[in-house]
C-alpha cells in the first residue's frame, strides 16, 4: 500500500472515530424523518402537478367536445340553408375538432396511471413515515433510558467525571485531615516532653517539675486519705456477728 493510500485510511478511520463521538442517535433519527418528510412533500407536489395536467386535459377535452357540437350544428344550419360550401366548412372544423380531442384523449390516458401510481406511492411513503415515526420515538425512549442508566451506574460505581472529582477532593480533604492529626499529637509529645512551651505559661522549667511533684505529692496524699477513711468507715458500717447465749438455750 502506498504512503497515500495508508493517509487516507488513517485519515477515514480518524473522522469516523470523531464522528462516531459526535454524533447523537436522536439527531440522526430526527434528521432522518425530517428527510422522509421532505421527500413525502416532493411526491405531493409532483403529484399535484400530474393532477393539474389531467385536469387540464379535462378541460380541454370538454372545449373539444363543445367545439364539435357547435361544428355539426354549422354544418346542419348550412344544409338546411342550402349552403354546401359553408357545410364542408364546418365538417371540415368538425374533423380538425375531433383529431384534436383524439389527441387529448390519448394524452389523458397516458397521464391518469401516473396519477394513480403517484397517489400510491403517497400512500406507502406517508405509512412508511407513521411507521418511522413510531420506531423512532421508541427507539429515543429507549436510548433515553439507556442512557440513564448508564448515568446512574457511573454514579454508583463511582466511574463518571463528577464522582471522581469528588472522590478526589475527599481524599485530599481526608489526608489534609490525617496530616493535621498527626501535627496535632506530635505538638502534645514535644509538650509533654518539655520541648514546645505554651507562651502564655511564665513559669521556668524547673518551676514546671516542681508544680508536677507537687501534684503528684497531693495525689499521692489524697490517695492515702481515701484509703483511710474507707477503712474506718467500713467496719462501722458492718455490725459484728455475736456468738449465741448458750445459758438462754438450755
């Protein structure tokens, strides 16, 4: 194959694909009908032209035939008359009237099955379209459908544009959220561990273990009190048991 030739298939199957991406089914059907219509109005017009040339030739037909009468009734008045030359006239415009009418008559008979065969394609061409028409709302409805399905799978799934996007932003927003965690609870360790002070807190470090012993001191003590003060509280609040009066018995 030549450089060409393989350009222009490269070329063919490049416009297809694009073409394929931009083109809407209900465009095409509507575009379609739309064409069908225009060549239903094409038939309608041919045949309203076939039908104004029958109509045409009717009329000339039926001024044939009154040309005719009038011709046999000169000639009968010059016979009457005695008037043989104006009779062979009037015959005479009698044959010309009726080779005319023959004429017309046979230009009529031609025309009348073109009408016929007009009419019938009119026919055929406006149920051909009504049939159409109905496949292609059903087929609209039914790429409608699909289409909304296919929407309301992308959502579920999470495939379309939109969702990603938004699953984008909540992963940045849930790693913006884990950073600032883990920046959260390593301050609180430098606190802990003296390394980071709060600023408003004027006290040194040394000042600081000795609050915390200090602390720890009064827990301790309070602890002990606690302790204390349930041990003297508890056999107070058990009775002793007293041994039974063996004398009362017997």
């Amino acid at each position: 194959m030549s450089i060409l030739g393989r350009v222009a298939d490269l070329f063919q199957a490049k416009t297809n694909k694009l073409l394929n991406v931009l083109e809407d089914p209900n465009d095409t059907l509507d575009l379609s009908y739309e064409k069908m219509l225009t060549g239903l109005q094409d038939t309608k017009r041919h045949l309203a032209d076939v039908v104004a040339q029958q109509m045409s030739l009717d009329r000339q037909m039926r001024a044939a035939d009154a040309e005719i009468a009038g011709a046999e009734a000169d000639a009968a008045t010059a016979v009457k008359a005695c008037r043989d030359d104006l009779a062979r006239a009037a015959l005479v415009h009698r044959r010309r009237a009726l080779d005319g009418r023959a004429t017309l008559e046979a230009a009529h008979a031609a025309i009348t099955p073109q009408v016929e065969t007009l009419a019938g394609y009119q026919r055929q061409l406006q149920d051909r379209i009504e049939a159409f028409r109905l496949q292609k709302e059903t087929m609209k409805a039914s790429y409608a459908a699909a289409q909304a399905q296919v929407k309301v799978t992308q959502s579920l799934t999470g495939t379309s544009n939109r969702l990603g996007q938004v699953d984008g932003a909540y992963r940045r927003a849930e790693d913006r959220m884990l950073g600032m965690r883990d920046k959260a609870d390593a301050m609180d360790h430098l606190i802990a561990q003296g390394l980071l002070e709060d600023p408003l807190d004027k006290r040194t470090r040394d000042q600081k273990e000795i609050a915390a012993l200090r602390d720890s001191h009064a827990v301790e003590d309070d602890l002990e009190m606690l302790k204390a003060h349930l041990a003297i509280a508890s056999p107070a609040a058990t009775p002793a048991l007293t041994a039974p009066d063996k004398t009362s018995e017997s």
